[in-house]
C-alpha cells in the first residue's frame, strides 16, 4: 500500500506544506503538486519538501494542450487562473490565453495507484474540478481515492445550482470516500 498526496492547483505549495506540517503526514507520502501556471517559476517550487514531484501541467480529461487564462488586471498576480474562459472572478485576460500542457488525469491516477493506496488529493483548480471528477468518475476510478478537498467553483463559472448538486450528490455517494473542503488535516 502506497501513501499518496497529491495537490491540484498546488500554486506555491502552502497546502502541500500545511499537509506535510500535519500529524497526517508520514515520511512514506509520495507528494505530487500540479501547477501549470507558466508565471510560477522553478525557483518558486524550492519551498517544496525535498522529493515533491512537481508537473507543469494541468490536471485535465485528457493529454495535450488547452488555453489557458492569467489574471490580467494583476500581472505580478498568479491567482485565478483557469483553462475555463468563462470564469467570472480572476479579471482573466480571456483575448490571450497562453497554451499549457494537460494530461489525463484520470488515466494518470489509474496507471500510479491502486484501490488498496491511501491516496488523498486536495483539488483547487478554479473551475476545472467538475469535468475532471466527472471523467474520474465515468472512468470508473474514483474509488482510488479515499480522502478528496475539493474547493468548488460553481457560481465562478457560472454553472447552475442544480447541475453542482446533481454532480456533488455523485461524489458523495461514493463509498468509502471522505469528502470534505477543509485543508484541516
């Protein structure tokens, strides 16, 4: 059994730092952070425990490459960005997007890990959450996961009430899943 945390939206790591800081982290973690904001450099990442993977790439529902929005009102700000031209908040410059490299996240995690690992993600990816656990789930492999923060981006991306419902009522119907929003470790 492998002990995984992996941080989606991982922006400089604070999350992934808190984690590590918790009684929940054990030397055995593999860490894996996932940020594909080009105006986060490398040098950045180095507050990142020693043996963090780092992929510059988005966790997506498929490999390739998206389009991808950065805060324009802000340049020196790398909050808010999102491969989801309609999201709201951010003052995204959606006249020019910048391409970013997207893998499958789904198939990623199913070739990594298996149902017997304690995999937790924390997921904060500004709207890019519901077609990924979406295609997590219709893959079949979201019993992989057995702890998921999720921060939901609903009303930033103007998706209705009843959609998100419809979409949470699946998450929290699966078994032997902890679904919280609370980086509280």
């Amino acid at each position: 059994m492998k002990n995984v945390f992996i941080d989606l939206g991982s922006h400089f790591g604070a999350i992934l730092r808190k984690f590590v800081a918790s009684k929940s982290y054990s030397p055995d973690f593999e860490l894996h952070a996932f940020e594909p904001n080009p105006k986060i450099n490398s040098a950045q990442f180095i507050t990142y425990l020693s043996g963090t993977t780092v992929h510059r790439e988005a966790a997506w529902v498929e490999n390739g490459e998206i389009d991808f929005y950065l805060n324009a009102a802000r340049p020196a700000v790398v909050q808010g960005s999102s491969i989801l031209k309609q999201k709201t908040t951010g003052d995204l410059d959606t006249a020019h997007p910048v391409k970013i490299k997207t893998i499958d996240f789904s198939a990623w995690l199913k070739k990594n890990y298996s149902i017997e690992d304690n995999v937790i993600i924390k997921c904060n990816i500004e709207g890019a959450e519901y077609p990924l656990f979406e295609k997590i789930m219709a893959d079949g492999n979201m019993p992989i996961v057995k702890t998921l923060i999720l921060k939901r981006h609903a009303k930033k991306i103007g998706m209705p009430e009843e959609i998100e419902a419809a979409f949470m009522k699946k998450l929290e119907s699966i078994s032997n899943l902890k679904l919280t929003n609370s980086y509280e470790f």
